[in-house]
C-alpha cells in the first residue's frame, strides 16, 4: 500500500471518529409559560444543571431546584415602601424594617415551612422586634401585608 493511501485512510478513520456535541437530552415532559414578568421554557427529566447568575439575581437550569422564597415584588400602589430584616440567619430575635411612607395598616406573619402560623401583629413603628427564643432552630416565614395584601415574604433561618 502507498503511503498516500495510508494517510488518507488515517484521515478519514481521524475524521469519523470525531463527534459533534450539541445539547441533547430525553425529557418527560416540558412547555413555555409566561407572565408579567417574561417567559420562560421549561422541561422535565433533565439530568444535567447549572446556575446562571447576573446583576437582576440568578436562574438554575435543570432537575429538582429547590424552592425558596427570598422575596417577592412590591407591587406599584405600596412601591414607596422598602422591607428589610436583619439579622439573618438568628439566633433570637430579627427585626422588620420599614422604609418610606406607610399610612397604610401593615402587619406580619411568621409561619413555619408547614405553613403553620407561629406569630403575628400589626406593624406600628418603623422598626419591630420579632422575638424567637422560643421558635425551633429551623427556616420560617415573615410575611408582610399592606391593606391585607401580601407584599413581601422572607425566608428566616433560626440557629
């Protein structure tokens, strides 16, 4: 055999043992939703994930993400209104802050991951303590409402 023959016969077992890689899964199920917020795909039976992460938060991509709730969006009529809590993670007692105007009545509640409540009062003062010396070491709930509307939820670990 000449060895241009064997050169190109290398060549070409060279060229069909190369693979192209494309995004390929087999999945269960999957669809588009979408809402005020945008749209977005989505799929069942990924077995591969990642996280994506920019300046607006972070997505995940992929199979059995956990569910957490960090903070839901004020909405336009109570947008003059900044939450914040502190210290979290801790170990006793957090406390709810509450920037900017607010003639509205607002209250909180605190639930456990079960949905169970453990407290509850109206907000009066810019500032509340909310005691949790006797809660369990475990992740709650704080929910504020304005007018009755849920506005804002976060997730508070207890050491």
């Amino acid at each position: 055999m000449s060895k241009a023959f064997n050169t190109t016969a290398c060549f070409l077992l060279l060229l069909c043992s190369v693979t192209a890689n494309a995004q390929q899964a087999t999945m269960a199920a999957g669809g588009d939703a979408s809402g005020n917020g945008g749209t977005v795909s989505y799929s069942v039976g990924q077995v591969v994930y990642t996280t994506i992460s920019g300046s607006g938060g972070k997505v995940s991509q992929g199979v059995q993400q956990a569910y957490e709730i960090y903070s839901v969006g004020i909405e336009d009529w109570v947008a003059g209104i900044a939450f914040s809590v502190f210290p979290n993670p801790t170990t006793d007692q957090v406390t709810l802050e509450v920037a900017g105007s607010h003639p509205l009545p607002m209250a909180y509640r605190l639930t456990d991951t079960h949905g169970r409540l453990v407290g509850s009062e109206t907000i009066t003062t810019s500032q509340t303590l909310i005691d949790m010396r006797t809660c369990a070491e475990a992740t709650y709930f704080l929910t504020v409402t304005v007018a009755d509307r849920q506005v804002q939820t976060f997730k508070i670990v207890k050491n």
